[in-house]
C-alpha cells in the first residue's frame, strides 16, 4: 500500500506542477468568461448590430405592419424604411443601394389581387439566415397584423392576439405532486454535465496511456519495478491522475460558479437557459466519474502497454471517441422517451452509463434500481478491465521491439 501512495503522490505532483495543468485549469475558465462576455455584448447590441433595411411594397398598411414588427421585435434593433406604394423604378433604385452598400437589404412585398402576398429580400450576403428569419417572422405577424386591423380590432385586441399563450410545463413526481419545470433549461443541464463527464473521463484516461508510453520509451520502468510491483505502479497511476482529474473539476466548477454569479451571466442564463442542478446530480457526478474514469484508464493503460511510441497510441483515440458519439447521438431520443429501451439500455451499459444516465436524469429521474444496477455493472466491468489490463501491463511495459498482435496478446495473458 506504501508503494502505491509513493506512486500515485509522484503522479499527482508531476501532473500539479506541470505548466499544461496550470494553462488547462485557470486558462478554460478564463477564456470561457471571455467568449460568454463577447456573446452578452453581441447580444446586447454593443458591436454594432444595427441594420439598414428598406421595405418596398404596393401596400402601404402591410409594409408599415411588417416595419413595426421588425422594430418592436425582441431583438429587433433594425432601421427601417418603407417605400410604399412603390414604383419598379424606385426598387431598382433601392437594389443599387444595396449593391453598394448603402443599406444592408431590401424587403419586397407584392400583393397580387389573385393570390398571398410574395415576399422577396436582396442582400449583399448569402448566409444572412438569422435577419432572414426575423424577416420571415415579421411578414408573417405583420400580414396577421394588417388583416386583423382591417376588420376593425383594436391595436390592443390585436397585440393581444398576437402575443400568444405561453404554455407552463409541470413534471409529476413519483409522489404525484406536480413540480414546475423547464424542458430547455434540463436538456442544457443534463447536456453539461454529460459533456464534461464524458470529456474528463476520456482526457485523465489518456493521460495515463501516455505517461506509461513517455516512461517506457525513456526506460525509467526498468529502475522503478526493482521496488515497486507491477499491479502498485498501476494502482498508484489510476489514483494520482484520478485525483488530478478531480482537483480540476473542483476548481472549473468554483470559477464556474463565479463567472454565473457575474451579472452578465445572470442576464443570458435566465429563463429557457437557465441551469439549476439537484443535489442527487451534485452527489451522482463524483461518483460516475470515478468509475468512467477508472473503467476509461485502465483500458488505455492495458492499451499503453502494448504501445512502443505516442504516435500508435493515437491509433487508439478513436475508441474512446466511439461511447461518446454513441451517448451522445442518443440525445434526441432521450428527450422524447427517457424511458424507452434505447434509453434504458444506454444507461445500463457500463461504456456509455455516465453519459446516459445523466441526460436521462434531465428529461425524468430514472427509478433506484437503474442506477443501481448501472453503477454495479460499472463495478463489475472495472473489475474485469483492471483483471486483464494489470495482465498486459506486467509484460507489455518491459517489451521493446516487438510487435503486440493478438496471438502474443494471449501469450502475455498466461505469462502472468
């Protein structure tokens, strides 16, 4: 037990004082505040998000319907100018503009006295889809707009009508009493917390394949195994780089926590994008990332040692991305059904369990007999991974030059 303390501290430190550890745990949260800044100032209007639209149509009311739309709107921060009833040399006139960029777009409305109106907007940009949108909602409430007034509703019966019902959403519990809920707001709950498991989990078990590869090709096993048994070394590897993992999951969350509490986070993450966590998450979290990173390393640690360079190690990235794009690509069919067997089946099985279970613990709680029986398989396959990559590692981290096919693979097995 000595050993593996004396190794897994060794790990810890070299992992603490490296400058990657330091520029990967102050550094993310740093230009994570940075990005969420420059999103509120776009948003908020502080780059300069103004556009200069002209609207040309034969109707007068329906184009004046459209521009106030346009400019009431939520984000709607456009100057516009109506033309109308407009001439085709005057829309000529207005397509010059555009091309030399004297305003950013024009909106051409016809109304034909046979048929709905035809709208057409010409822009010097192809990829505009955001103002395309605004536009097409706007024609959409304008025309509503312009039709309802015409029958002589009022401007408040009209507002009123146009604004909508919202809808509020309740989950019934287990118990049967109705808790109010938001399907945005868990889908990016659930959402964060999967990425980052599924990230941490991956990037600490790499980081264990690639130190066994760094300390076998410099051959610093050779002098270690005189003290310290083979199964300790790994031991004491899983456990320091796991404990670095977790000191900087502690630390993102602190400065997370930080950044949410600034008031321009405040002013974003509110409403459909707010983000609440439970305190079963809270308790949840720690535990499904020590086991996916325990599962995770020790497969890439029985990997590592039958690896001669970093280079064929990265031959094997690949099947740590593969759980991942799996978990995640069952998103959509979690928010439909948290419950059907895809779901289920998902978060039963031990690659792709963490991910899982936490996206379906967004949409609703699965029942305690999930979870346990997701985190014993969880156990269980640890086991069986830490079984036959302790196996690999006692011979594979003393062979050089030799290449580790499937046949030698099993050799290794029975050698140890």
């Amino acid at each position: 037990m000595r050993n593996i303390w004396l190794v897994a501290k060794r790990e810890f430190l070299e992992q603490i004082r490296g400058k990657a550890f330091r520029i990967s745990t102050f550094g993310v949260p740093a230009l994570f505040a940075v990005v969420l800044a420059i999103i509120y100032g776009a948003s908020a209007g502080v780059g300069g998000t103004h556009r200069r639209l002209a609207i040309a149509s034969s109707n007068a009311a329906l184009a004046n319907a459209i521009r106030a739309q346009l400019e009431n709107g939520a984000r709607g921060r456009h100057n516009v100018t109506v033309v109308a009833p407009s001439t085709p040399e005057q829309r000529a006139a207005l397509i010059d503009e555009v091309r030399s960029r004297a305003i950013d777009g024009l909106l051409v409305v016809a109304t034909p006295a046979d048929g709905p109106p035809i709208a057409s907007y010409f822009s010097g940009s192809s990829g505009d889809f955001v103002t395309i949108t605004r536009l097409k909602n706007a024609v959409d409430k304008g025309m509503l707009d312009e039709h309802l007034l015409g029958t002589g509703m009022s401007d408040s019966a009209v507002a009123a009508v146009l604004k909508g019902i919202p809808i509020s959403t309740y989950r019934v519990g287990r118990n049967g009493l109705p808790v109010a809920s938001n399907a945005v707001a868990s889908f990016y709950t659930g959402y964060v917390m999967a990425l980052l498991l599924s990230l941490t989990t991956i990037m600490y078990g790499l980081n264990v394949a690639r130190s066994i590869i760094q300390e076998k090709t410099s051959r610093i096993f050779e002098v270690m195994l005189a003290t310290v048994k083979p199964t300790d070394m790994l031991a004491g590897k899983l456990i320091g780089v796991g404990s670095v993992g977790l000191v900087q999951i502690i630390i993102w969350l602190l400065a997370g926590a930080a950044i949410v509490g600034t008031p321009f986070a405040a002013a974003m993450m509110t409403g459909k994008f707010a983000i609440h966590f439970t305190w079963i998450e809270g308790i949840l979290f720690p535990v499904y990332f020590l086991l996916g990173y325990l599962l995770y390393s020790a497969l890439f640690a029985g990997l590592a040692a039958t690896c001669e360079t970093e280079q064929e190690l990265q031959m094997y990235m690949p099947l740590a991305a593969l759980p991942t794009w799996l978990s995640l690509g069952l998103i959509f069919v979690i928010i439909n059904n948290s419950n059907s067997p895809w779901a289920i089946a998902g978060s039963l099985f031990p690659a792709t369990a963490p991910v899982v279970m936490f996206l379906r613990m967004a949409s609703e709680m699965p029942p305690l007999w999930q979870f346990a029986l997701s985190i014993g398989l969880l156990v269980v396959s640890i086991w069986a991974t830490l079984w036959f990559a302790s196996r690999l590692y006692r011979v594979g981290i003393l062979m050089y030059g030799k290449r580790a096919t499937l046949p030698e693979l099993l050799r290794w097995l029975r050698y140890s």
